[in-house]
C-alpha cells in the first residue's frame, strides 16, 4: 500500500498541481482587486476596517474541488473498461480503495494549503499585519477537518452508483436534499424554537459559521459580538459537526465492506442501488414541495410542476430510457401527494 502511495504521489504530481494552480490564481487575484476595501483609511486617527469577507471564497472553492476530487480518484472503480485491471494488481481491494481515499485527500490538502495560505499571505503584507493572523490561520485548520468530513461522504456516494456519471448524480442529488431538508425544518420546527437558519443541517453550515465568527475578530479593534451568534447556534454547530463526522466515519467503513462483496459485472450497468435515485429522488420531492409555504396559486402549481418534472427526468436518467417503471412513476407521484398533504396540514 506504501508503495502504491508513492507511485500515486510520483505519478500524480502534476495533476495536483494544475488543481492548485487554478483557484489559487483566483483567489490571489480577488484579494488583490478587494485589498482596498481592507486598508484603513486614515493613519493619524483608529481606522475603519472592513471584515475580511474574502476568505469566505477560498472555503467555497474547495468544497467545490471536495467532489472533483474524489470522482478524479474513485473512477476508476466505476468504468468497466479500468476496474478488471485495478483489482488484477497485487494488493486488495480494500487496501487499493482504501490508497485512493489517502492520496485524494492529500491532494485536497495541498489544494487548500496553497490556495489558502498563498492568499492570506498576501493579504497579510498589503494590509501591514493589522489584522488578527492567528484568527485567519486558525481557519485554516478547521476547514481541514470539514474537508476530511465531506470527502468521507461525498466518496460513500460516488461508490453507490454504478457508474461514474450515477455517482457524480448521487453527490448532486444527496447535497441539494440537505438543502431542501433544512429549509423545511427550519420553515415548520425551528422557527418555533427562534433558530431562523435555513441550512442548520447542511453539511457546510458549521464550517461557514465557524469561519464567519473567526474572520469577524480578526478584524482590528473588533470588541462587538458578531450578529446571529448565541448558545444556539454553538448548539447547533456541535450537533451539525458530531452528525456530519458520524457519516463520513460511517461512510469510510460501509466503503470498505461494499468494496470486497462488489460484484464487477455490475460496474457500467442501471443503478439500482437502495441508497440511489429510488431514494434519493422521492427524498427531494417531499421535503422540497412540503417546505413551500401554503398556497394554491399560479406560482406553487408551477413550482410542484417543475419539482415533478425534474422527478420523472430524474428516473429517465437512471433507466436510461423515457420508458419507466410502475414503481418509478409511484416514487415520483406518492411524494408530492403527501407533501402537499403535509403543507396542508402544518400551514
């Protein structure tokens, strides 16, 4: 496994780099047109500082890279054509995965690394150090753990299709259910207890938190409490982080185990996986439609419509033909019916 370690690292040298290159320039180059905006007005009297919101970029740029990542390390496992080759070299399936998963986020690491450090370099020596640096490198070392957290379940999704475009499918679907998940609990349960945060269980609601607290005191002569940051949201952050960590722990493990029982003539074929579109899709229809606000008008019709529609193509894609399945059709319609049913009722 060592040595297959550094055959990736030798070999894979220059893809690492071209995936470094390109959101460093970016971000490098947003630094340097906003840097006016951070240096303070006037020396003779206490400057006006803005916070640092640009460091806001670097995170979404590698939660972005999170899945590419991942799909650039883990396709070889779903194309038919490579994986016969993979599992004929003298190592286990388990420890060849298992080889992956380290390079990748080795790679993700050295993204993040010199995107980020290179950025808060700069800006360090343009706004003179007057910022609190230890509170920006402070962010980088929590954004490293979050990283970790995402790979670990964003490379449990990809394995669960058969092939690589059902895996970058599943990474899609999955992030865009937390979205609509969140808003409904949220919209029905949280407002009640005063927590107004529509992505509370979002996978990247506590590293975007985390951040903003941590760049609100880096900003010079910051004594204020940052707006919005009470004993619920630390509440929230802690449950949000232990569920998140519990997933992609699990994921890490539940990767392992499929990987040995995987049968390879399934690789290239329909995606039938129970943790897939027959899940995933009707997931996304109730808690999309159940989270609209109650209202039987032109705007909610077409609303339900599109979210119908975008169910049925959904299947299309996973059938890979527009001919579909009795219970395709049910997973599609049986959602929406309940979670107008269910709006009905909560509004």
């Amino acid at each position: 496994m060592k040595n297959y370690l550094t055959y990736l690292i030798k070999t894979k040298w220059l893809q690492s780099l071209i995936m470094a290159f390109l959101p460093t320039l970016i971000f490098v180059i947003q630094i340097l047109s906003s840097i006016s905006r951070y240096i303070p007005n006037s020396p003779q009297s206490i400057p006006y500082y803005r916070t640092p919101t640009i460091f806001i970029t670097s995170i979404v740029f590698i939660m972005i890279i999170v899945p590419v990542v991942v799909i650039f390390r883990l396709y070889i496992f779903r194309n038919s054509k490579d994986v016969d080759l993979y599992y004929s070299l003298p190592i286990s399936r388990q420890k060849l995965l298992f080889t992956q998963q380290i390079f990748g986020f080795l790679q993700l690491v050295f993204v993040w690394t010199t995107m980020y450090l290179s950025g808060l370099l700069i800006f360090t020596i343009l706004t003179s150090g007057d910022y609190v640096t230890s509170l920006l490198i402070l962010i980088y070392f929590v954004v490293i753990l979050y990283i970790a957290i995402l790979y670990g379940i964003t490379s449990f999704l990809f394995l669960r299709g058969n092939t690589i475009v059902d895996g970058i499918a599943f990474i899609v679907i999955f992030n865009t259910a937390f979205v609509f998940i969140s808003t409904f609990l949220s919209h029905q349960f949280f407002r009640n207890i005063g927590l107004t945060e529509a992505f509370i269980l979002n996978p990247y609601f506590s590293v975007g938190k985390i951040a903003s607290y941590l760049i609100h005191y880096a900003k010079p002569y910051q004594v204020q409490q940052p707006y919005g940051y009470d004993s619920k949201i630390i509440l929230a952050i802690i449950i949000n982080t232990s569920f998140f960590l519990i997933m992609s722990i699990s994921s890490l493990v539940l990767n392992a185990k499929f990987i040995i029982k995987e049968k390879t003539e399934q690789i290239g074929r329909i995606s039938t996986s129970k943790f897939g579109y027959v899940s995933l899709i009707p997931m996304n229809l109730f808690f999309a439609i159940a989270g609209l606000y109650f209202s039987f008008n032109s705007i909610t019709l077409l609303t339900i419509s599109i979210f119908g529609t975008a169910g049925f193509i959904g299947f299309f894609i996973m059938r890979r033909s527009v001919r579909l399945k009795w219970t395709d059709v049910l997973l599609v319609i049986a959602p929406i019916v309940l979670a107008i049913l269910i709006m009905g009722i909560m509004e």
